[in-house]
C-alpha cells in the first residue's frame, strides 16, 4: 500500500528539522521506516550515518524488522536503539572506566542499605527511587536539590540518601539506568571530540514518540543535533494527545514548543487513522477537547461504521452527591456526545 499524501511529504523531508504530529493508528512507524529507506535509497545516505531512537526494544526490533523489506542487508547498518541503549553504548565505547548496571532487586537491596545507614524511616523506597530519579531526568544535582527543599525535612532525608546512593555507586563503578542518561550527556558536553564524532557521524537523527521525551533526553538529543544542516535533519515522530508519561519527567512541551525551539522546522500532521471506526474517533476527538494545551487536528479515516458506542455512569456514592460536585459520569455523558 501506498504513503498517503502526508505521509509521503513527511517521509521525503530530507535537510533541517522537522516534526510529525502522527495520532494513533496514523502509520506514524510505516512513515518512519519509509524515511529511512528514501535517505538510503533516493538520496545516497550511507546507513551509517542514520540513527533512530525510540523508547522501548520492541519498538526498535518492530522497525528494524520494517526496514529488512526496504533495505535488505543495508538494514542492519541502520543504528536503531533506544535512548537508554544508545547511551550505554556511547559510555563503553567512549567512556574512561568500566561499570556494571545496577538495576532490579539489586538496586532495591543498595538504597535499602543506605536507608538503614543514615537511619531514615517512615519514607517509602519507591518514593525514594522515584524523586531520585525525577531530580536526575531534570538535570537537578544533589545540592540543587537540597536548596531547592530547604525547610522540607522529608525531602531533605531524601537528598541524604541520593547523596549517599550516587557517592556508593561511583566507589563500586555501578551506574543505574538514570545514570546512563546523566553519564552521556555529560561525556557529549565535557568532550567536543567525542561530541562531534557522533554530530558528524549521524547527519540523521530520527526520534519516535517523542512526546514521550524528558529535559535530560531532550538536551542529549539537542547536543547529537548542534549544527544541524549542510545536509543534515532532526526528524521527530509523536503526539501530544498521546502524552502519558509526566509522572516519569516526560514534558509534552517538548512537541507543543516544536516550532518555537527550533525556529525555521516544518510541521506535517498525520490525521487519518487506519485502525478504529468513526464513532471510536468521534469520541476521542471529543474528549481531547478539554485539553487546554494541544495541537489542533482532525482525525479522520475511510473504514466503515462499527458497533454503537455506549456512554456510562458511575454509581451514586452513598449518601448522594456532594453539593456543588457533578457524578463523574455525568461528566462523561455530558462531555461527550455520542
């Protein structure tokens, strides 16, 4: 089957920067892969200088398995990763010492140790790992965290043990997976070398779900793209309607602000769906709706009717509804019409 006319104009950009706004069911990976396949094919790009990110290992291998048909053996020349795995390749390959990963029921049993060490209670380890981690993907060092909680004596026990963690961690060579993301952009920062190997390297980044991405990966990403152009291109593939993942540091600004962080990059926006019927879209475009930051789009699509969708409600709480406080599903039926 053939790219549709947005699909085709989003897969033959060839130099700059630029984003597609791909909703759900659009052929945002058909349209991805495709892209590949031009540069390779239409434009003589060495498959060595492209590189595609995405955020898990199946969507990689769902990709590369895309591009067999389309490239062949050049396929497996084609650097395909996620962000994670990029950055652990680039830390062996260019980094000064050896580590291990410390993950799993390992890490777990390590924070619990430094917990009991400092005699910190009444503090969950996941909530622990959890701001931990939200502090690295911000770019927020330990003594920008201290500063930033002063008074907050929960927080501040906290910063005790993400102090203690990163210190224990360096004195065993253990990096966590936040660490391969820290680590690397601080190799692509410290060394311009380094950093303008991998910007020569890989003239064409290419970045899936990109709505997905977080401060830190939006400034390694940032530091791959320094002096994009002479031939070059910065293409991104997401949703803003499709963002879900904030509690994880992830900014749906990033895609919203596209234009804005990267002035002169063109916008082509996949509305048709190939995969659910009208009356399924009718009510997500309703729902979105409420949305109060979004990038408008119509969605739209060729496949016939499917069953009737029906509204529900919750049960009145007992005792009735609050004064002043609408039934959730009063909401929903009002909110959206079917």
């Amino acid at each position: 089957m053939k790219l549709n006319k947005e699909q085709e104009k989003a897969a033959s950009f060839i130099e700059g920067t630029c984003a597609v706004i791909a909703g759900s069911g659009s052929g945002k990976t058909r349209t991805m892969t495709e892209r590949i396949g031009k540069l390779v094919i239409e434009h003589s790009v060495p498959p060595e200088n492209i590189l595609g990110l995405t955020f898990t290992r199946n969507a990689a291998e769902e990709m590369r398995q895309r591009l067999i048909p389309i490239l062949g053996n050049q396929a497996a020349r084609v650097t395909l990763s996620t962000i994670h795995s990029f950055c652990h390749y680039l830390l062996r390959t260019e980094g000064r010492i050896i580590f291990e990963i410390l993950s799993g029921r390992d890490q777990l049993v390590f924070i619990r140790n430094i917990m009991r060490d400092l005699k910190v209670k009444n503090l969950s380890i996941g909530m622990i790992m959890q701001e931990i981690s939200l502090a690295k993907n911000n770019l927020i060092s330990v003594d920008e965290f201290k500063a930033l909680y002063d008074g907050d004596k929960s927080m501040l026990k906290i910063a005790d043990v993400y102090e203690h963690y990163d210190l224990e961690k360096e004195k065993k060579y253990l990096y966590d997976f936040d660490d391969l993301l820290v680590k690397a952009h601080q190799l692509l920062h410290e060394n311009p070398s380094i950093r303008e190997k991998y910007v020569e390297r890989y003239l064409h980044l290419l970045v899936d779900e990109y709505q997905d991405t977080n401060p830190l990966q939006m400034e390694i990403l940032k530091t791959l793209i320094q002096g994009s152009g002479n031939g070059s291109s910065f293409w991104v593939a997401g949703d803003d309607w499709q963002s879900i993942f904030s509690f994880n540091s992830a900014s749906v600004r990033n895609i919203i602000n596209f234009e804005q962080m990267f002035p002169g990059s063109r916008i082509f926006i996949l509305n048709r769906n190939y995969r659910s019927t009208p009356q399924i879209l009718r009510v997500c475009q309703n729902l979105i709706q409420h949305n109060t930051r979004k990038i408008e789009k119509t969605l739209t699509t060729r496949n016939p009717d499917g069953k009737k969708l029906l509204s529900w409600k919750l049960p009145a709480r007992r005792g009735g509804s609050q004064p002043g406080k609408r039934d959730p599903g009063t909401v929903l039926e009002q909110g959206i019409p079917i």
